[in-house]
C-alpha cells in the first residue's frame, strides 16, 4: 500500500489535500473558471461547451450562441477554433500555476519553493476541470504537446522554473539550487512532471490517493539539490 513521505528541505506535503488540488486551488477544487474566463463570455462559452460536449464537438457556432454573439465577433476575437481552445487553456492554466505559486511564498529557500510548487501545480493541474475533461474524451487533442511542439503554457512554465531556478543558483542567488543551465533543468523537470500530469487517469487506478506527487516533489528536490548532485 502506497504511504506518504513528505517533501524534504522544510517543504510542505502536496498530497495533505485530496488529489483534485490543495486547498486555495479554486479550480480543481470547485470547478470554477479562473476570473478571467468568467469576465470574457466567449471563453466562458468555449469552457462551459468542453466540459458539456468535449473539444472536438465543440464548434465556433455553438461558442457563438452560447455567449450571445455572432459568429464574426468570435472570428474577429479568436480567428478560429484551435485560437480560442488556446487562449482558454492559456488563461485557465495559468491561473492556476499563479494561485500555485502564491502558497509557496512562506518557504525558506528557492528549492524547496521550486519542488513544492512543482508537486502541488502537476497534482492540480491534473485535476482541472478543462484539462480533466480533455484527457477523458479527446486526449489525441493533446497529442502535438507530447510530440510535436510546446504549447503557450509549457513554455510559460519553463519559463517561470528558469527564472525560479535562476534564482536559487550561486553567485547571485541563495545557492540552494545546483549549477546547470537554468533553462535546460526547467525542461527536465517540466518534462517529467507533464508526463505525470497527462497520465493522470491511467496513474490513479494505481494510486487513487495522489501520493506520486509527493514523489514528483521530492525527485525536483533532489534533482536540483547542489549537494547530491556533485
């Protein structure tokens, strides 16, 4: 039976909540649209038709009348289909990887924010209400993200790891965090973590409590620990 063992280096345990987010993560937990979907009809629209139908039933007429508008005001907003989902996906996740790093804020040192912060936004990520859905009707939809090219919000979460990992480097920063090419540690990690995140449904039959987060976070803790390293 799995069991839980905490993040090292004064980090916090991700799995003290239940799988779908810790507590503060407002969208994994109530399945709320971030603030800025609610403002914008359009992308209300797009996420209250993807969590009814899916993405690929989805179309820019019914996100059209779902919002109250024409067909051309979406166009002229959006272009196409494939532009919405995007902006959507950009605003929600974002979001949340924003909500994420605000409870890391009280930690001691860039490491164990960095870990902390990467086990608690793959455990939430996976449980969002948008990203959820997709993975269990229409998971090809994210297949170029696997294998073809990053998407808007991979590479926003490159780029806050590098400058999160930049900042715990030597000479500059508070030296919890090894040498190596910022940019280059933030891909390994974020590589690692949306593994776990687009297999989330098939992980959790194995382990319905969402334990392999607290593991996520302490293999980042360890990766990027100068110590261990050497």
């Amino acid at each position: 039976m799995l069991s839980h063992r905490p993040i090292p280096n004064d980090s916090p345990s991700p799995s003290s909540a239940p799988p779908t987010g810790k507590p503060g993560l407002s969208a994994p937990s109530s399945g709320a649209p971030a603030q800025e979907t609610r403002e914008d009809p359009v992308l209300q629209a797009a996420y209250d038709s993807i969590l009814e139908v899916g993405v690929r039933r989805t179309t820019l007429a019914d996100v059209a009348r779902r919002a109250g508008v024409s067909r051309m005001t979406v166009y002229r907003k959006y272009d196409d289909l494939p532009r919405l989902l995007s902006a959507l996906l950009t605003v929600e996740l974002s979001a949340l990887l924003r909500e994420v790093d605000g409870h890391t804020s009280g930690l001691t040192t860039v490491r164990a924010r960095t870990a902390t912060m990467v086990a608690r936004a793959s455990q939430a990520l996976a449980g969002h209400p948008i990203l959820a859905r997709v993975l269990a009707v229409d998971p090809e939809a994210l297949l170029p993200l696997i294998v073809d090219r990053l998407g808007s919000i991979q590479r926003l979460a490159l780029e806050q790891l590098a400058t999160s990992i930049e900042a715990g480097q030597s000479p500059n920063g508070d030296g919890s965090v090894r040498a190596g090419d910022p940019s280059l540690l933030a891909l390994m990690i974020m590589t690692s973590t949306q593994s776990l995140v687009f297999s989330s449904r098939a992980i959790s039959s194995a382990d319905p409590l969402g334990l392999i987060y607290d593991e996520l976070g302490t293999m980042t803790n360890a990766y990027l620990n100068p110590e261990i390293s050497r």
